[in-house]
C-alpha cells in the first residue's frame, strides 16, 4: 500500500529562537532562500507524499498563507511587470493538499500527533517534524527507503536517525541498536530516552524528525503519560510499542543527507551559511565573500 498522508507538527514555540520567532513561526524563519516548512513539504513531496495535514497552533497563520494561493500577489507581479517572479510561487500550484488542526495546549509532541488521528484513519503515514530539513535543499531519498520498509511488512515504526557529539545526546530521542549501523544502514531499535544525559545514552543515534508509523502509534499515545518536561512524548509511545514487543526499525542517514535541525541558534546559522554556500546562482559568490571575510579576520 503507497504511503500518501504526512503530518507535520508545528505548533512549537520556538522559544530558542527568541526574538526572530517572537511573532512569526521557527517554520517561516527562511534558511538560503526558502522558509524552513517549504523544505519539509519538497521533501515528502519529492518522496511521494500528497496529502499534509499541519498540527499548528497560535500565532501559525503566516504558514498556511505560505502554502494558499495569492491571487493579489499574482496580479501586482504581472502588472508590474515582474512577471519572472512568478516561478517563485510554481510551489502554491503543486499537486499538494493542505489540511490544518490546531493544538490548542503544548501538551508535546506526543499530544500533537494525537491530533491526527481523524485524519490518517487507519493508514499508515509520515511523520516529518517542521523545524527540520534532511539532505541540502530537502534533496532526501530516505522517507522513501523509511516507506519500503514499512510497507514490507516488517515494522510497525520506522525513524530516521543521524549519529551526534556526545554533548549534543540531551537534545534528542537517543537509541539503543540491536547492532550499531554504518551509513545509510537500517537496525532494530531495543529502547529509545528521550533526552538522556550524557550517561544514560546508549549510543549516540538520534532520532531525525522522521518517523513512519501505522495508527498503533495512537494507542501506545493514549497510554502515554507526561514524560521528560511533564509533555506527552512521541518516544516513550515508541518504546511502549517496543515494549508490547513490536518490531521498531531505525534508519541512519547517509552522509550526503545530513539532517538541519533549526530548533537553535548554533544550527540555524549552520544550515543558512550552507544553503547560502550551496546556492546555484549565489553559491558561488558567497564561498568568495566568506573567504574574504575569513582571511580579513585572521
Ligand atoms: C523532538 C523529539 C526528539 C527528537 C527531536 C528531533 O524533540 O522529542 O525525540 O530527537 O524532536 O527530531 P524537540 O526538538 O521537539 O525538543
């Protein structure tokens, strides 16, 4: 069966990256030319996915203006003569179906997924968390990989992960593998932390904000109770589905698809110098003016 829904969660707020996100989503914040949510749909589109339903909350408006169609927009470029612009907004015309729900509590991420429940029914759908791009410009191959492996019929959940420094393992639902894989590799997840300590990791996979799930993953939330940060976590519904002794599937990204986390300052300015480094029309004049800036300071 071909996986079609995606729910993106983006009711977050943000609040790492104060005060840019003070009145406008993390989601909007743009990273090179493009806001970070439009990355996220490229990608699942790129993958197959057709249908989003996005799980915001308040003051998220600025996103679902985002993906509608502007017909005043349209028209003053056209009268002004700006009409080459308008290849900017082909995204507005794709073959995507928008849906929206709102979290009305920060209850988590966990919380959040519920909220989708109605909407995928009992098909299996995608996960992909909105503050997070995969591969340079969204060029990601892995949710398709993630899909073929569930829809093989040997996993109930698979999620993507990428290795991170040892003092980065707080930050992330961290696995533990049955055995430890190379690139681009799949393996069996025994438990998942979320946020461990330095100490209480058992490795240093972290969860990549992709994940495929069928609608067990409902149940296992409804059983959830508020975990790390007294919020219903996505990774303690995973390690009860672990527990009721379902097969869980972890994927390790390859090297050419790293994952950007624009959920703090130190990696939201990383993924922006590298889009802006990797541009094709500025990218070249960029890595010039870096270098400029670099040997000045030096
Ligand atoms: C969430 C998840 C965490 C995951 C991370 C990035 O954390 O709870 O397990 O590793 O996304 O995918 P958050 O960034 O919402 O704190």
């Amino acid at each position: 069966m071909q996986i079609t829904n995606a729910v993106v969660p983006v009711a977050g707020m943000g609040t790492r990256l104060l005060p840019a996100t003070k009145s406008q989503p993390k989601e909007m914040l743009p990273v090179g030319k493009r806001p970070v949510v439009q990355y996220v749909v490229d990608e699942l589109r790129r993958n197959g996915l057709r249908q989003v339903l996005l799980i915001t909350g308040s003051g998220k408006h600025s996103i679902e203006n985002h993906f509608d169609v502007d017909p005043v927009l349209i028209r003053f470029l056209r009268e002004t003569n700006k009409e080459a612009l308008l290849k900017e907004l082909d995204f507005e015309r794709q073959d995507m179906r928008y849906f929206y729900t709102r979290q009305k509590m920060q209850l988590g991420l966990g919380d959040a997924i519920l909220h989708a429940a109605e909407f995928t029914g009992n098909k299996p759908f995608v996960v992909a968390l909105g503050d997070s791009i995969i591969g340079r410009h969204a060029q990601s191959r892995t949710l398709s990989k993630m899909m073929e492996i569930f829809t093989s019929g040997t996993a109930e959940a698979v999620i993507a992960f990428e290795e991170v420094p040892e003092e980065e393992v707080h930050h992330y639902g961290i696995a533990e593998p049955e055995t430890m894989p190379k690139d681009g590799e799949k393996f069996v997840i025994r438990d998942l932390i979320e946020k461990p300590s330095k100490d209480e990791a058992p490795s240093r996979l972290a969860v990549a904000a992709r994940y495929v799930f069928s609608q067990r993953i409902y149940e296992a939330l409804r059983e959830t109770k508020p975990g790390k940060g007294g919020e219903i976590q996505l990774t303690d519904a995973i390690r009860l589905l672990i527990r009721g002794g379902e097969r869980v599937v972890g994927v390790k990204l390859p090297p050419d698809e790293a994952r950007y986390d624009i959920g703090n300052h130190e990696s939201y300015f990383q993924a922006f110098i590298d889009f802006a480094l990797h541009d094709p029309e500025y990218g070249e004049r960029m890595r010039a003016f870096c270098r400029e800036l670099l040997n000045e300071n030096h």
